[in-house]
C-alpha cells in the first residue's frame, strides 16, 4: 500500500459548494477518488491539515474535518520544521515557513510519503516547483513524495510502493 498525504486542498474539494465547472469538476473527482480509491493506500495528514480545516472561515469546515477522522496524523517534528525553513529559504514553497505548503511538504518528505495528493496546482503540483523540489531533496538527502492531483492517482495509473 503506497503512503499518501492528503493536503488541506484535496478536502476542500470534496466538500466545496462552488459552482464552476472545473471546481465541480475537481470535486467529482476527488470524492470518486476518496470512495473508490483510498482504501487501497495507507492514508495520513498532519496536525496543519486539522489547523487549516479548522478556521471559522473555511467553507464546509465541519464536513471537511469529518473526512479526516480515523486517518493517521504525522507529527510536526524538529526536521519537519527544519526542513519547511529549508524550503522557504531556498524559495521552493511561500512562507511563512512554520505552517501552510513548506509544512505540508517537509512533513510529507521527512516522514517517507509517496505521494501528496493536491489540488494545489499553483504551489505543489506544479512541474516548476516538483523539480526545485526534487533539487533541494536531492541535496539534502531526502527521497522527495511525488505531488499530484486526485485524477492521476487512480490504480492503473501507479506503480508498486
């Protein structure tokens, strides 16, 4: 079973009420994913997934916080924290280096995930930042998570763990 993280933005289509075409259409395919697909992966998150969802404002936080129930949390440790400093540093992710995309990714990284699964398409399924990604990983000794959105992860689509 391949190791996946679900970023903050993989719930937040699932549970989105929009209206335009590729917001539905990112929603289809997110909850067809998380029905269908999630039982065939070791599912994780960290605590800055529950943060995230958690903010008054985030639309449909209490059906998105649901989703999250009974999957397993990675801890926010001192490499995680270490790294996401790295990432900012080297202007792989935006700041601030202690929350958002550089912790999603340094978490992801330093606890071995295959897999991030996104919708985040402008910060981390981006071929721009995959490869600065893979650089900084590379030199820091890190084996970098692969960061894609929900329509590729489908069974016919991965390779072995």
């Amino acid at each position: 079973m391949a190791k996946i993280y679900l970023e903050t933005s993989f719930f937040s289509a699932c549970v989105s009420t929009r209206t335009d075409p590729a917001s539905l259409s990112r929603r289809q395919i997110s909850q067809t994913w998380w029905t269908l697909h999630r039982h065939q992966h070791r599912l994780f998150i960290s605590a800055e997934v529950i943060e995230e969802l958690s903010q008054p404002t985030y639309p449909n936080c209490e059906n998105a916080l649901q989703m999250t129930v009974g999957i397993e949390l990675l801890p926010i440790d001192a490499l995680a924290i270490g790294f996401a400093k790295i990432l900012v540093q080297e202007r792989v992710m935006p700041g601030p280096e202690g929350s958002g995309d550089a912790l999603h990714v340094a978490v992801a990284t330093v606890h071995t995930m295959k897999h991030i699964l996104s919708w985040n398409v402008r910060h981390l399924a981006n071929v721009n930042k995959v490869e600065h990604l893979n650089k900084i990983c590379m030199r820091i000794g890190y084996l970098p998570p692969i960061i894609i959105t929900p329509d590729v992860l489908w069974p016919e689509n991965e390779t072995g763990d």
